[in-house]
C-alpha cells in the first residue's frame, strides 16, 4: 500500500528509518468506525518530536484535553533524530504509542507494513474541516488513511529584500517557472557584489528536487521511480553550471556554515537567496540580524511547471494510530481535539506546520501574538494549497535510499567531480 504525500508548496531533517525493526502488530481493538464517545476514558500515550518549547505547547494541549475528557495521555517527547529510532524498536515489540507523531517522508515505511489503523471512517475523528487536497494525497492506492494531517509546512525561496532594494534586483512573482527561475539567479547575480552569490545550494531536503522532478512527469510509481534519467541529470548539471558560473556558493564554502537556518550562508549575508521552509524566515531574519545585517527577509513560492502547473512537494505532520493500541476511542477523540478543537489550535499555535484547518490558518493569521514568522508561514500554507496540488507516491525506505543517496552524490554531480548521468543512476540503481 502505497501513501500519496502531498505536492503543493519548506525544511524537512532527514529521518533514518531502520526499517528492519518494522513488524506488524496484531490487535483485537475496534474498527475505527466502530467506536464511540461512549469508549472515551481510560489512558493513552501520544510520542512526538520537538524541542522544549513545542514540548510545553504540546503540553498545554493535552491538559486541555483532560479537561474535557475522562482519559489520561501519557506523553514521550524526544528529540528529532531519536525519534524514529525508538519507535522502530517500538514496532518491533507492538508497544508503539496509541498516538504516534508522523510525516510523510516515513508514513509509508509503517503503513506498508500493515501497523496503522485506517482512520478514514471514525465516527469520532471530523477531518471534513480539513483541506480536502491534503486529505485526498495522504490516501492509499484503496483510499485509506494511514494519517490524520495537523501541520503543513511548505517551502519558498527566500530572498534578503534589503538586497533586493539597494541593487535593484526584481522579484518574480508566484508563477515563474523553473527555468525563469534559473534565469532570475543568474541576472542577481549581476547586480550583487562581490563575494556574495545569488543562491547557496538545493542538497539537504528532497522539497526542491521532487518539485523540479515532478515539473516534468511523475516523480514514483508502485513503489519505483517514475521519473526520467535525464531529467535529474539536467537537475544536477544545471546546478553545476551556477556554481561553475559563480552564482551559486561554491562547495568548498559549504562547511562554513551550518546547518541551522540562523547559521545559513543567507543569514550571514552571503547568499542573496535560498529554498527554505516557510517556517525558517524568522530563523533566517534573526541570523541577519546576529550579522549586523537589516533582518528583511521575503519570499516567492517554488517554481512551477512550463505549463503553470503548481507541483510543489509539500511535508505534512499528522498523528496515526497503531494496530496495537488498546484504547482506539480515546486515541481517536484526542487526535479529533487536536485539529478541530480551536482551544488547541491557539495553544499549539502553528507550532509545527500551518494547521490544516483553513478557519484555524486564519484566527492565528488575524491574532495579534502570532509572530511575524509564523504568520508568514500560515500565508505561504494557504497560498499553496489555493494553487492547486498533484499526489505524488513516496515509496517505502523513501528517505533511506532517495534521500540519502541524493545527499551523498548531489555535492559531487553540483561541483562537477561526479558526472551528472552518473549522479542520476546511482540514485535510480540505488531505489531499484
């Protein structure tokens, strides 16, 4: 069974699934349409991933909860990269927790092994509130839903607007295609001084180059790749060609900054522009403004296709029920308080994504203590989600055979060392 994620218009840490540990987990629990409000009591444990202020965010959510219902939640916060790793030992034994934290790169790593309820026909899960396009791209191939999506965060190209304005540099509007984009770089560059470049580099998340590749045709079919040899081999030698040209930071320069978006060579004023998630302009204006820099930072969503075509590639955060939980009801009931209950929307605040809810986008857009940032990242969301958007099927193992095998040949083909044909089908070898 295959998870459709979403292609509508961010920045997504690589998740290093061992999917070996993945067994199914057998349950005598109710069918989801099966339950009733009736059922709701008893204990749950919910895991996520997040740093100390999501954590009391989430917190604040689930006390909220309790409020309302008869049912205790355990909660199991852990840091991002220990995550899926303890979850995967969780699989193995059947102790996975009744609500577990997901995202589209690693749905289909469980949901093809067969350990997430269907939560398509809960009478006590409402997801009619919730973007029909995002719904629709997170179905299997036989309609069912393995994820109930909160959270969207979409992807943009951010540019320094203080840059923009003193060297007249002109910003492309929502419909450039990719090639008008490759353009817009190369006539930045122009205009910038030197020693800063008009973009750094597209390597880190598989947003940029699935968007690019999907621009062009499918992207995975069955479980396989769609897309064409020689579509991602014009990816890569284009990318060559800018920082062979000078437009692009050159590779010897990329270990001077960090990974995080405050430490990014656009934070430190060196790169005019960079693909981001539309949560990190904050991130970004703060490291600008650490630099000594104007902290204005502004953003025009990825390209499209040469016919108009919106094919963003879009990460969604949502909640999921393992086969193995003993208490379905409460678990449906906290994952319906969780999108639809506007209490829990204004505590969690965007905390990790847009809510997928276009009435909740709102209230935090119009509320006074939403941060600039998020604000932006909320506008981004539903500008996206208006365009229009394409399911893409992210296979099993997507992360661990996709993902890191673009990272490890992708600084190789963009300086040249490994040929761009080359580049491309030791990726493709690698997923088949």
């Amino acid at each position: 069974m295959k998870v459709r994620a979403i292609r509508i218009a961010a920045a997504a840490a690589a998740v290093v699934l061992s999917t070996g540990l993945l067994a199914s987990c057998g349950s005598s629990d109710p069918e989801p349409s099966s339950v009733s409000a009736d059922d709701v009591a008893g204990n749950i444990r919910f895991s996520w991933w997040g740093s100390e202020s999501r954590n009391a965010r989430t917190n604040a959510v689930i006390d909220l909860f309790q409020k309302k219902f008869p049912v205790k939640v355990e909660g199991e916060p852990v840091d991002y990269l220990k995550y899926f790793e303890r979850l995967n030992v969780q699989a193995a034994g059947g102790n996975m927790p009744c609500v577990t934290q997901m995202l589209t790169f690693g749905l289909n790593d469980y949901a093809s092994k067969d350990l997430f309820l269907d939560l398509s026909d809960s009478k006590l899960l409402d997801l009619s509130t919730v973007d029909k396009g995002v719904v629709d791209s997170l179905r299997a191939d036989d309609g069912a839903l393995y994820m109930a999506p909160y959270g969207i965060a979409p992807s943009v190209i951010a540019y320094n607007t203080a840059m923009a304005d003193k060297y007249g540099i002109d910003i492309p509007g929502n419909s450039m295609t990719w090639g008008e984009f490759f353009s817009w770089m190369r006539q930045a560059q122009q205009k910038l001084p030197k020693g800063v470049f008009a973009m750094d580099f597209p390597y880190n998340t598989p947003v940029e180059v699935i968007t690019y590749l999907g621009s062009r045709g499918p992207v995975f079919t069955a479980g396989k790749p769609a897309f064409r040899a020689e579509d991602l081999a014009g990816w890569f030698s284009t990318w060559h060609e800018l920082m062979d040209e000078g437009v692009v930071l050159p590779a010897e320069r990329i270990t001077d900054y960090t990974g995080s978006h405050e430490d990014s060579a656009m934070a430190a004023g060196v790169a005019f522009a960079s693909a981001r998630p539309a949560n990190a302009l904050g991130a970004i204006a703060n490291g600008l403004k650490s630099h000594g820099l104007a902290p204005d930072v502004g953003y025009t969503l990825l390209p499209v296709a040469d016919d108009g075509k919106a094919t963003d590639l879009l990460p969604i955060n949502g909640l999921s029920i393992p086969k193995s939980c003993d208490n379905v009801a409460s678990a449906m009931a906290f994952i319906n308080f969780w999108i639809n209950d506007a209490s829990a929307n204004e505590a969690f605040a965007a905390d990790n994504g847009a809510p997928t809810v276009a009435a909740y986008r709102g209230k935090l857009q119009d509320a006074p203590e939403t941060g600039a940032s998020t604000k932006d990242m909320i506008k981004v969301a539903s500008e996206v989600v208006d365009r229009g958007s394409l399911a893409v099927d992210l296979p099993p193992k997507f992360q661990t055979t996709f993902l890191d095998a673009y990272r490890r040949v992708a600084i190789s083909a963009f300086t040249g060392a490994t040929s761009a044909e080359a580049a491309a089908e030791e990726i493709i070898s690698r997923m088949r």
